[in-house]
C-alpha cells in the first residue's frame, strides 16, 4: 500500500435507503486479492462426488483496495468490521441474496447462483472464519454460493473463468485522515469547554 496516497473508509448511508451491497458480480479477478474456495476441487470433506457449492470471503475487513478516477485520482478504500457486518446484514434483509452478475454487468444475470451461506467473522460471539480464511481479519464477511446448473459451473467455474466475487454496492466515502483530524480537533473542544 502506498502511505501517500488517501485512504477513504466506505460507509452505509444514513440518509441513502439503497446504501449498502445490492449485487454479487463473480469475477475473474477480485479486487479483495482473495479467490473463493471449490469444495470438491481443493479439498473433500462430502461424500458426494461434487457438491457445486464455493466459499470465500466477500468483503474483507480493514484491507486497503487501489482505486483510481477522473475525480480523486489515485487512492484506497477500505471497510471497517463494523461496517461490514451492518452492511452484510442489510443486504440479508433488503433480500438482495440472488442478486448475481458476471463481471459487474447488470445486464448478464446468472440464474442457479443461490447464496447458501452468509456470515460475519466475529470471534467474540464464537464464530470462526472458515478454516482455508483463517488467516483472514475478524469482521470479514463470507459467503457460500451453491451452483445449480452443472453446464454453468463446469464451463465458468472448474475452468476458472471466474474465480472469486465482488461487491456492488452504493457507499458514502469518508476521509480517514480528515475523520481523524476532526475527532482530535472534537476532543480538544470537548476538553477546553
């Protein structure tokens, strides 16, 4: 990561109703640097022969994601655990958990893409990251996708045409520098008055 460049924390809206992921697109190439996880491919813990079900993280807390725009230029965003598990349970109950692209193209719904599985790290309550994501920060949110059509999964997914997903989503970015700036100056006023 590039300590110069700003780093901007993304943030469920308050005032947005449709803030927040609304949309999973799989992607040959996640943003988060993390592929998911083929059950029957990498390890066999089923007795049926091909479960078509992957599992990987979603959104992984605290990990700096390189940006670049016309707007800001070149800079990082990230979302904090807290962030992540209200976003996650917004997008459960908004029930956006087959909201399934390719490639970020909103045009290119895959069907037979079920979300099986969604949850929170959170080692204070007991729950563990999957034992391949162990290494993963507490707060990452991961998923289970359970592939129905089999053609679809042997042409995109046992080839590697797609490898991971990522997040569609609408966010408020806050500065994590002038955050911070802002709270010290808070405090200081907090502490003369």
């Amino acid at each position: 990561m590039d300590r110069k460049l700003p780093v901007y924390k993304l943030v469920v809206s308050d005032e947005l109703d449709n803030s927040g992921v609304f949309a999973i697109a799989l992607v040959d190439k996640p943003a988060i640097k993390t592929n998911w996880f083929l059950f029957d491919e990498q390890i066999k813990f089923s007795i049926q022969e091909d479960r078509q079900i992957v599992t990987m993280p979603i959104m992984i807390a605290d990990l700096p994601i390189y940006r670049r725009d016309k707007e800001r230029g070149e800079y990082y965003v990230l979302f904090e655990a807290s962030e992540i598990e209200k976003i996650q349970q917004k997008f459960m109950m908004n029930n956006h958990i087959h909201n399934v692209n390719e490639m970020h193209d909103s045009n290119n719904k895959v069907e037979g893409v079920y979300l099986v599985n969604s949850f929170v790290s959170d080692e204070e309550m007991g729950i563990k990251a999957p034992e391949m994501f162990k290494d993963l920060p507490n707060g990452t949110w991961y998923g289970s996708y359970k592939f129905t059509d089999k053609k679809y999964w042997d042409e995109m997914v046992k080839t590697g045409n797609f490898q991971a997903v990522s997040v569609e989503g609408i966010f408020d970015m806050v500065d994590e520098k002038k955050q911070l700036e802002k709270q010290i100056l808070d405090e200081v006023k907090n502490i003369l008055s």
